[in-house]
C-alpha cells in the first residue's frame, strides 16, 4: 500500500508538469526504500511519465549496499538509466561555480574580480568538488573576510595562499575530515595501514616503496590498494617503464594531511625510519633522504643528507636552496646524539666541507657578513 501511495503520489504531480525528483546518497538507504525506489521507476517507466530521477551514490561505498550491482542491472532492463561517473572539476567548471554564486560572493570580494577569485579557488581545491565546496561554505558563513575582519596586507583571495596563518584552515579541515575517516574506517587493517605509510612518504611515492614502509606483502598489498583507489584515498599517477614501478598519490594534500595526523608519534618515528632505508635503496633524492633521516631522529644520516643536498644544489647553482640545507645541517651539529654532541662524532673533513661551502653559497648571494661569520666559526 506505501509503495503503491508514494508511486501514484509521483505520478499524480508528473500529470501536471515535468518531474524532477533527487534522491541523495542511495549508500544509507535500507533494503526497503531500495525495494520502493525500484517499484516506483518500474511504474512510472510503464506509464511513459515525465519523471526524472537524479541519484547519487559514493562509488567506494558501493560495496556496502547488498547486491547493490545485480539491482542496478535488473532495474536498468526496464527503465532507461545513465551511469555517470563524477571526477575532478576543470578551471572552467569551478568558473561557473563561481559566477553562479556571484552575489553572495560579492562581500567577499575586496577588490578582487570574479576571475582572480575561480583562479585562486581552482588551486586551492585542485577540482576537488568537496574541498571547493567546503572552501567556499566556509567562507560564506563569515560576516567578513577569511581574515575575520582583520585588515592586512593579505586581505585578499589571491594573497592567502602564501600567508597561511592568516587562513583558518581548522575550520575547512573539519569539514573534510568527517569525509575522509568516514573513508578510513570503512578499511580493511592493512588497506588503513598501506593508507597511514603512504602520508608518510609524501605526495608521490613508488608501490615498491610503499609496501615496505608498511611490511605489507606483495600479494596483500595489491587488493588492498584497489581497495584505496576505491575509496577514493589514492589515485594512480604514473607507470613508470624505466623503473618498473606503480606511483600512486593522494588526490588532494588536504586528504593526506588528515590521514597523516591520525598516526601516533611512535609509529610516525617507525614509517619514517623505514622510509629512509626503502628510498635510500630506491636512490631517492638527497633532501628526500635527508627529511625522513631527521623526521626517524637519525641525526648523523639527516646531516649527512643535508650536505649532500647542499651540494647538489650549488652544483644546479641554486645557492638559496644550497643555505637552506647547509643550515639545517649546521643546526644539527650542537644535537645530542646518546650522552655526545653530534659534532663530536663526526669527520672533520665533513665539517670543514660544510663551513666551506656554506660561506660560498653566501658569497654568491654577496651577503659578505654571513660569510664572514661562517669562517670565523669554522677557524674558531
């Protein structure tokens, strides 16, 4: 009697003008409403009414709705079904997005054109329809600017991006968050741990390396990634022919940063330590090497990286990241390592190499005084 009530309901109003009806997220749904939904369509399909029916349904949570797949197949046999497949957005669709909300961004503007505002949001979301939205939800609920009304110099879309204490990115985060460990706790144990590894090593990272970062077997780790992609946490990136490997990333930094603050101190110590050994055999870069050196505590390994960062980049005459690593490897000296200073353990020769070409680096960049001091140090 319900099912033959709500179908006649529709059909009543159909009569009278063309319907449009939106059923959202189809995954919560019980076998019950999924057992009307298919009695309706068959109905209205039969009588050639004018209703549309727009559903929507999250493509990792597929698995979880009973026969969800044998359903859609039988139901598309008798009523005309289009699948569609959403991905990321293009510049141009974040566009539209954008002039569709033209008035109610037009107090957030602040000298700002529509153009400027897409261009920053498009880099802000990487077309990720959900950080787009949460991007500008947030916002929106503001009486002022992002800045709260705090009138700087970065009072401007385009400026945020490069001043981020100034960008209250808790707040989009939460929004996000619920998303992505709604996501999470759907796993399997080694999916969630191949995911925890993967934030560790970064925004791109090799299959092989991978695994070993979590200990995961071969033949586990491969449903456990389709698993992954599934769930929309990964996403493959490149087959790379010369090395032999599968690289894979997370859609968005913001994905990775949530998955990544859910890891104890410990373990995150433990995936960076095994990061380090992978990608040293991995012949990774010197910084890359450097950063897990340091992030594991292995001092000694993170000045030894560092230097040999330095270099590189004074070798690609690139004297500012050169300092950038030479300093940090200068930092690292005066660090205990045990009950000894870590320069207390190191070779001379690598020392001495370190003052040397810190005070080029700063000879080139002509800041003389920096120089100056780094040699005083050196003889001292």
């Amino acid at each position: 009697a319900l099912f033959e009530a709500v179908t006649q309901l529709a059909g009543a109003l159909a009569r009278k003008n063309i319907l449009v009806w939106v059923l959202e997220d189809l995954h919560w749904s019980d076998i019950a409403s999924m057992d009307l939904l298919s009695y309706a369509l068959r109905a209205w399909s039969r009588h050639k009414l004018p209703i549309l029916m727009i559903v929507t349904v999250r493509k990792e949570a597929i698995s979880d709705i009973p026969n969800f797949k044998e359903w859609l197949a039988a139901l598309s046999r008798d009523v005309n079904s289009i699948p569609i497949e959403l991905g990321s957005l293009n510049q141009k669709d974040v566009s539209t997005f954008v002039e569709q909300l033209r008035d109610p961004l037009k107090k957030l503007m602040w000298g700002n054109s529509l153009e400027e505002i897409s261009t920053w949001l498009w880099e802000e979301s990487e077309g990720q329809p959900l950080l787009l939205t949460e991007t500008v939800r947030m916002y929106l609920e503001k009486d002022n600017s992002p800045l709260y009304g705090r009138q700087t110099e970065f009072s401007s879309w385009r400026n945020l991006q490069i001043n981020p204490t100034n960008y209250p990115m808790q707040e989009l985060t939460s929004g996000i968050s619920r998303i992505v460990q709604w996501r999470m706790s759907r796993l399997s144990p080694i999916a969630s741990e191949l995911a925890r590894a993967a934030s560790i090593l970064g925004h791109q990272f090799p299959f092989s390396v991978l695994i070993r970062v979590a200990e995961v077997p071969e033949d586990k780790a491969l449903p456990a990634i389709e698993e992954l992609i599934n769930g929309r946490i990964l996403q493959l990136t490149v087959n790379s022919v010369e090395s032999g490997d599968i690289f894979y990333q997370f859609p968005h930094g913001q994905i990775k940063a949530i998955v990544e603050s859910s890891i104890p101190q410990t373990l995150r110590m433990v995936f960076h330590r095994r990061a380090f050994h992978a990608l040293l055999e991995y012949n990774a870069l010197p910084a890359e090497l450097a950063y897990h050196a340091l992030k594991s505590h292995q001092l000694e390994q993170g000045f030894r990286y560092c230097l040999i960062a330095g270099n590189n980049a004074l070798e690609l005459f690139d004297p500012h990241d050169a300092i950038y690593f030479y300093e940090k490897a200068r930092q690292l000296l005066n660090e205990r390592v045990g009950p000894v200073l870590l320069k207390t353990i190191l070779p001379v020769s690598m020392i001495e190499q370190l003052y040397i070409k810190l005070s080029l680096s700063y000879e080139i960049i002509a800041k003389w005084d920096n120089a100056r001091k780094i040699y005083e140090t050196m003889l001292n």
